[in-house]
C-alpha cells in the first residue's frame, strides 16, 4: 500500500446491485435477485483496484417490512454468491432506522462512510467514489466531496464530479 490510500467504491445495493421492490413486497422476498452486469461490474472494479463497500439504507427494518433475520438471510446469500464468482467485498454497512428516526446513516448523511472510514483509515475519498440508483446516494457523493454516479438519477448540467449513468456497468468507463 502506497501513500496515495486506498480507493473504496462504496456501492448501493438495492436497485444498483440487487433487485429493488416497492417496502411492502420486501416483506416476500427470501433471495437476492441480482442486476444484469451487476457482478461483472463488481469483478471488474475489483480488478482495478478498488475495495468494495457496500452501503444501504434498510429503512424497511425499523419501519416493520421485513425483519432484521430476515435482511441478515438475503444479505448473506448475497455475499455467498458473490463469494462464490470470486468477488471480494470488504465490509458493509447499513442503517435499519426509519426514515423519520433522525439518525445520522441514513443515506444521505453521512454516517456510513464515516464508520468506514473509521474502520479503514486510509480509505482516499478524492480517489474514491459512490455509485446507486437514488438522489440520496449523489446527494451523499456531494456531502463527502466525492465522486458519485446516479444510476438513471438526473445530474444538474455540468456538475463537477458527478455523473449520470443508464446502468451499473456504465461506471467502467469512468473510473
């Protein structure tokens, strides 16, 4: 490990990684259904240096749609299966608070990044970068002063550092 740090993609997971449902057909939902390219898009940032981190908003624990059993259960398989196709994921973190509860992880705050960046000191955030399909994961890229890409999120024009791409594999191209 250089002096320049580490570089994290810290990743959203519902909509970017996995399948994403309206809150109350979570409630059904036993295994992750992953996006097409979404773990070839994981392998290949691997491959170009980044850790990976994944960090979700599971509002839908504290909100009563699903358990915190059952998001362990689908967030296991997942790892598993990632794991399983040789992709490496460092940690993840994510926040089961409803929406109105006032934490400070609920993305867009900060939190999550900041406990990885607790965890991982020498995390760079100028050579890192955040990537999901909702406003709050830009609007968290911005906070941080980080790159960010918005998975079919509009971007204001020219705006320095964040960009709009029409699917996960699309961040290939950028980083």
């Amino acid at each position: 490990m250089g002096a320049k740090g580490m570089k994290a993609a810290f990743f959203d997971r519902d909509g970017t990684i996995i399948e994403d449902y309206l809150d109350e057909e979570w409630t059904g939902v036993s295994e992750p259904v992953f996006l097409p390219g979404a773990i070839e898009t994981l392998r290949q940032v691997r491959q170009k240096g980044y850790d990976i981190i994944i960090i979700t908003n599971q509002y839908l624990i504290n909100e009563g749609f699903i358990t915190i059993k059952q998001y362990e259960k689908i967030q296991a398989k997942l790892l598993l299966e990632l794991e399983k196709q040789g992709v490496d994921i460092l940690a993840v973190y994510y926040c089961p608070h409803r929406r109105n509860e006032g934490c400070d992880c609920c993305k867009p705050e900060t939190g999550m990044i900041l406990q990885a960046l607790n965890h991982y000191p020498s995390i760079d955030l100028k050579s890192s970068f955040v990537i999901g399909d909702s406003e709050v994961d830009v609007e968290l890229a911005r906070r941080m002063g980080m790159r960010g890409f918005g998975i079919k999120v509009p971007i204001p024009q020219g705006e320095p550092g964040i960009k709009q791409v029409n699917e996960v594999a699309d961040v290939l191209r950028y980083i």
